[in-house]
C-alpha cells in the first residue's frame, strides 16, 4: 500500500521516461509477455498456470530483458536504477525518505504533513479497517467473488471498510481516478463545496469523521484530500495483489498457505514496483558509479527475479515461504526497506488473506480460457482483468 495515484504516476513517468531509452523492440516485446513471469522459454507444464501469458508493458519488459541480474544501470542521462540486493539496502539506508518521496504523505494542496499526522491517519484507517474484520460476519459464507478482478475485489473492499459513508467519499475510491489526478481533485473540490454535508458520528468510519469535523471549505478539501490518500490505497493495492496471486498461481497446491501465496504473487509481481528516490550527496559516496545529479530508481520488479538470491526467480513457488521470512529476506521489498517499512502492510495482509481464503473455500477459478492478460505501466503493478468465476460456470475464450 505504498502508493497513491499521485505518487504512482509520478514514479511510473519517471521510470517510464527512463525505461524508453532501452526499448529496442517494443513491439516485440509486447507480444512475447512471458510464459512463467519474466521467462518466455518457460517449460509447458500441466498445470494451468503454465498455459497462461503474462503480457507486460513493453518498457517493463525490456527492463525484465535487459537488466535483470544487474546491481545497477544506467537507465538515462541523469538517472540511475538499483536493482542488486547489497547495493538496495545501502542505497535506502543511507537517509530517509524526504517530504517529497514519502508515496503516501507527501505534501496536499501545498500542505506539509508532518510524520506525527501521518501516523494519526495511519491509525484512524487502520481502526476501520479492524472495526470491518472485527464485523460480525465481514465475509459471508455465501458472498459470490466471481467477475472480473481486481474491480470485483475493489468494489467488496470499498463497501466492506468504509461502510456507510456518504457517496461524496465512496466515490473517492474509483478506480477511475487512480490513473487521473486532474478528475481525483475535481471530485474533491466538488465534494468539499456541496452542501448538507455529513454529520459527525459512529454512523460514519472514523476516517469520515476527520471530513465531518472539518468547519471550513479549505479544511475539508484537505480532509477529503486525506481521506483519499489514506483509504484508496487500501482498496487498490489489496485487490491488485489478490488478482494478481490468481493469475500467476490459480488453483492452488492445498498445502499452500494463503499468505504464502500472497508472498510469491508480492516477489513476481511486486505492487510498488520502482521507489524513487531524488538525487543526494549520500549516494556518491555509497557508489562511485552515481553522479551527484543523479536521480536513483530502485527496481524491486528486478530485485525480486534475481537469479542469485532466488532459485528458480521466474517460477511461481509459495512454498519457497515455508523457510523464508519475508521480513528479513535480502532483495524482498514489497513493503519496502526495512528502515522505513509502508505503515499499510498490517493492514493489507489481513484484507489479501481473507479474500483469497473465501475464493479457495468456494471454488472459484480463472477461467479456462483465458490465456493472457496485461500488465500496464502506470499504477500498481498487476494485471489489468483477470476473469474468475465457478468451474460450471465460467466462459471465457
């Protein structure tokens, strides 16, 4: 949960500009995707997952091509990309993130916000989101999951964290606004300015109540504002990581746990993908090969698929977790580095386990037909519609 739709556009141009000067084929690389992530000679295997083609980005494909098993690359004139292990933990130990790169908490409507508030709102969503699980009964036995993913998981977590809270802030969590600041922020203004604004108390989540204790306009455009960067990722990044753990692992070895399935989807298929990280006078000193003006991208995409810290990188093996902590495992960065973890992740495990564990108690699968699926630029890294559904019932060619 390490992004928002500002801080994931903004990181996602950055690497997009990067990235550019390595495509030599873009269409090429389009079209190979990969028959077991980052592997296009992958052996064919029975199970279904082995049928399936995971067709990414040309840009992120020539830097799964190209670069992995690199420490560092050269990605433009004035921008570095760190995907060894050692030189990561250096590169992100050597200061913290500024006001600027924090994804979440970087400054609103010109507005810093200081790490103590931070933590507040981190703490108000994270009481909503155990208020939900604590619900009860916040999963029905009978809840039907099936449809396309990630909407269909969306749009369950939307409902099911924020409850009932005014349209005017539900509708802050579309998927539609993710990939468009300019709409995000005009539905913002537009809610902060409508009148019979709600009313304080327990009928709204406590993150609701921060934009109804708001007295002025200015105020509560602040508050929508952080309503948004607090509560959409939440949404976003739990529903990305469940489809994505469907389509590169569906159905599943019983013997796999759900988190560590959910583990194995974070490694191929890493939702933050790329942490940005401005140009520093600490950086030079870490490796000679980065310039004072130079811009660092770190690439968990590549650390994660590196074939000397993982056994078969490009393989989806959950049970590679049983003897792994994901908390001190070189080169593993789906919550970020250990200095500076996301503040989400014990909000986004819970969420990802319950709705993987209702799918696999109710049989649902990704259908049959479908053989490929994309994985765009911007914004989380994770395929843009998986179709799951009942093995009876599911069509799709």
């Amino acid at each position: 949960m390490s992004s928002t739709e500002h801080s994931q556009n903004q990181r996602s141009q950055k690497a997009e500009s990067a990235t550019g000067a390595i495509v030599k084929n873009s269409e090429s690389a389009a079209a190979r995707g990969t028959g077991g992530p980052g592997n296009p000679s992958a052996p064919t295997r029975t199970h279904p997952r082995n049928r399936r083609t995971t067709v990414f980005a040309p840009r992120l494909q020539a830097l799964l091509d190209e670069h992995t098993g690199k420490d560092l690359v050269r990605l433009e004139p004035d921008t570095i990309g760190i995907a060894g292990a050692e030189l990561s933990d250096r590169i992100l130990a050597a200061r913290r993130a500024t006001e600027t790169e924090r994804p979440t908490f970087k400054p609103l409507h010109g507005r810093s916000i200081s790490k103590a508030e931070a933590a507040s709102v981190m703490r108000t969503v994270g009481r909503d989101v155990r208020a939900a699980l604590d619900g009860p009964d916040p999963l029905p036995a009978d809840t039907d999951l099936s449809g396309p993913w990630p909407i269909t998981g969306h749009r369950f977590l939307r409902d099911l964290v924020l409850r009932d809270d005014p349209w005017r802030l539900r509708v802050l969590m579309s998927r539609l606004l993710e990939i468009d600041t300019k709409v995000t922020w005009t539905t913002i203004v537009t809610g902060a300015a409508l009148p019979r604004r709600p009313r304080p108390g327990p009928h709204l989540t406590q993150l609701a109540n921060l934009v109804a204790e708001a007295e002025t306009y200015q105020d509560r455009r602040y508050a929508m504002g952080m309503y948004r960067r607090a509560a959409a990722p939440v949404c976003f990044t739990v529903s990305t990581l469940v489809a994505n753990a469907l389509w590169l692992g569906s159905p599943f070895d019983d013997s796999a746990s759900d988190r560590a399935v959910l583990y194995e989807a974070m490694r191929l298929l890493p939702p933050s993908w790329n942490l940005l990280r401005n140009r520093s006078p600490e950086y030079p000193a870490v490796d000679d090969r980065i310039g004072p003006g130079d811009d660092i991208l770190m690439l968990p995409l590549l650390t994660h698929r590196d074939p000397a810290l993982w056994d078969a990188p490009d393989e989806f093996r959950p049970e590679r977790w049983d003897a792994l902590d994901p908390d001190d495992t070189p080169g593993y960065l789906p919550f970020g580095h250990v200095s500076e973890r996301c503040w989400g992740r014990h909000l986004v495990m819970p969420l990802a386990e319950l709705l993987l564990g209702h799918i696999r108690r109710t049989g649902l699968i990704v259908a049959p037909g479908q053989r490929t699926a994309e994985v765009p630029l911007l914004g989380l890294l994770g395929v843009r519609t998986v179709h799951v559904g009942h093995r009876d019932k599911v069509r799709r060619t």
